[in-house]
C-alpha cells in the first residue's frame, strides 16, 4: 500500500514509517520541518526509501500532490506548545485536518483512500474522570471537573474539590467517552477528531482517531518544548540542571512507549473494526511526575535535586490516565514500560553530538508569555 504520513520527519510519525516500510508499504511523508521542532533541518534518521516532501500541510497546492496514488494517510503533522497563539493550533491541527478529506471529496478520490488515522490526544479527556470518595464512596457517581483557574492555582491548590463536601476528588481512569478538552491544543484536537470521525463516515472513507498518552522514546525533539517530563528531566541530567517540577510533582500520569504507539498505529490500518471509533493510546500505569523523574535519576545513575517551589503551567491538567479497554479489544497490549523509555531515550541523548542547553531559554520564554506561572506570585 502507498501511505502518506504528514509530521512523518517527527517523533512518531517518523517511527511509524520505518514500522510501515519495514511491513512491505511504500511511504511518502510529508513535514514542513518546523524549526522549533527540527532546528537543524531534515533529520539524519528518516527512512532512505521514504519520499520526502517538505511542505505546509495546510497549503491546499501542497498537499493535493502529496495525496497523489496514497491509499491511506496517518495525519500527525501538528502544531504542539503551551504558548498562547491560539489561531495556529486551530490552523494546524483542524484546518488541514478539514482540507484533507475537502481535497480527497473534491478530486473523487473516496474509493481510493482505505484510510485515514488522525493523530489525536489525551489532552482531549481534559481533567477526566473523577469521582469523591466522601459522597461517592463505591464509585457510583462519576465527577467531570473543569479547567483549574488562576484564582485556584495561584494559592497554589492544586487538587480538584467535591462541590458537596469540599473533599479532594480522587482520579478514576477516562475512557473514549470522557470529552472535555481544556486548553487550546486539546479544543483543537478535539475538534480534528470530530473532523475525521464525521466527515469520514459521511464520505465513506474509514476514519480512526489515536488519544495518545505521553508518548516517549528517541528522536522524541530535545527543542519542542511542549515535549514534557522526558525532554525535561533527560536534559536537565545531562547537563546537571536542576529541573523544575510543576505544582506539587505528585499528579498523575500515562507514559506510553514509542513502539507500542507504533504498533496501535499498524494494528488500526488494517483492523475494519477500527473504523470510525476514537482510541486511547497509553501506558497501562499511573505515575506521579515526581516518582518518574525519581526512577529516571535512578536508571541514569545521576542525582540533581528537582526545584519545587509553587510553579505551575497554566492549561495542565492535575491527573489524567487512559482506560486503554477498547484498543486491547482488538488486540493491543501495552509492552514496555518508561523504564524502557528512559533507557532508549537516554542512550539517543548520548548519542547526539551538539546539543544546545535550551532549557533555560525556554522556560523563560514561557515565563514571559505567562505560561509558567508561580503560586503566591501576582500575574
């Protein structure tokens, strides 16, 4: 099959093109090499029998001939950060998404396209499931919370409220079901979702969407800084910097493996009972960001005492794991755990010959666009 992948030059869209070729399918990728993410150009591990076209995914000239003869897309090509121009995200994620299947509509290509896997997130669930153990003790009544706002966050209460009893909610595990993106890059995830889901089962063109959890493993970008808790962490070992840990470092989260990402990604090509359903994409374990970034120091042999001092990322949200039920359905096993991860990842890190302490750099950028935020601290 030829299979185009947009974001291919990325983390996970570039893993998955070597897992495609490597199963016999010709792959063209498209990616536009965003320099945030890819600063020194055209990565050196893209597959050598991959086509490379480097352009805008939201050009309708560019990506009309990238869809040329493909008979299924991965659509991964996004734009990921914290920072506060809302428009891109929207332009990025859902605007291609909708040029996509307006292109594959308009040329009568709907027959050929066997389909189309949009690269959704977690972040999409929001808050997620929660429920009060005071009030709801066996579980009986599912809570929704909205986003924290700063009037909570900036006296640095960090945990959800029963609005009944004022006890803390405890966290539950959120399946496909729970929809309640709170950020600007989970609204516009969620609205790719609904993008593909609709306008695929209008058209008739097979349509999956992948809520990926934390995504880790290597090539994952040493530069993007919406990459997380590994990029962090790894960097800040490496060049013995003290990182910072939001909040309070005991909210949750779902780590996922790259190649047990990879393998969802193949197994919903192929799968027709994958067609127009939403999957969760994650790691099988609850982690608090401080145990990870423990177990980390432990596996790297380095200690750096982390700063907890009340900061805070405006849009995060306090715990969030995937119920994963629906894609080990069709047969789909978390494998590997962030041990893995962090092993892989550390050894890639190892590997690099130049890199820039950018750490700094961006952590003050965020500062200065209010992203980073401290408690007791006037915004």
């Amino acid at each position: 099959m030829k299979i185009l992948v947009t974001g291919g030059a990325g983390f996970i869209g570039s893993h998955t093109t070597d897992a495609l070729i490597q199963a016999g399918h010709q792959v063209r990728i498209l990616d536009i090499l965003q320099p945030t993410v890819h600063p020194k150009g055209k990565p050196a591990y893209l597959h050598p029998q991959a086509e490379f076209i480097r352009g805008d995914v939201c050009d309708k000239a560019t990506l009309q001939a990238a869809l040329a003869d493909v008979e299924a897309v991965y659509h991964f090509a996004a734009y990921q950060d914290y920072l506060p121009d809302f428009s891109t995200y929207f332009q990025v994620n859902a605007v291609s998404t909708a040029l996509l299947y307006e292109l594959i509509v308009a040329r009568g290509w709907t027959n050929r396209i066997r389909k189309i896997i949009v690269a959704a997130s977690q972040a999409v669930m929001g808050e997620g499931r929660y429920y009060c153990p005071a009030c709801s003790p066996q579980k009986e009544r599912c809570l929704y919370p909205s986003i924290r706002l700063e009037a909570q966050l900036s006296k640095g209460i960090w945990e959800h409220a029963c609005e009944a009893c004022g006890r803390n909610l405890q966290w539950l595990p959120s399946d496909e079901s729970v929809a309640t993106p709170c950020n600007q890059y989970a609204i516009s995830k969620f609205t790719q979702e609904q993008i593909a889901l609709h306008l695929g089962r209008r058209y008739g063109i097979p349509s999956v969407a992948m809520r990926y959890s934390i995504v880790q493993g290597p090539r994952q970008s040493f530069y993007n800084a919406y990459s997380g808790a590994m990029r962090i962490f790894a960097l800040s070992l490496y060049f013995d910097h003290p990182p910072t840990i939001f909040e309070d470092g005991r909210q949750v989260r779902d780590f996922v493996n790259i190649s047990d990402v990879v393998a969802a990604n193949l197994l919903v090509l192929d799968h027709p009972a994958a067609d127009y359903n939403v999957f969760n994409v994650g790691g099988g374990k609850a982690w608090t960001v401080l145990d990870f970034y423990n177990r980390m120091q432990g596996l790297t042999g380095k200690a750096v005492p982390p700063v907890i001092s009340g900061y805070y990322r405006y849009g995060d949200t306090r715990h969030i794991v995937s119920d994963t039920g629906r894609l080990q359905a069709l047969g789909w096993q978390a494998t590997r755990g962030i041990e893995d991860s962090i092993r892989s990842y550390w050894a890639y890190l190892a590997e690099q010959e130049e890199i820039d302490d950018i750490l700094e750099y961006a952590k003050t950028h965020m500062k200065n666009l209010h992203v980073i935020r401290q408690a007791g601290k006037p915004e």
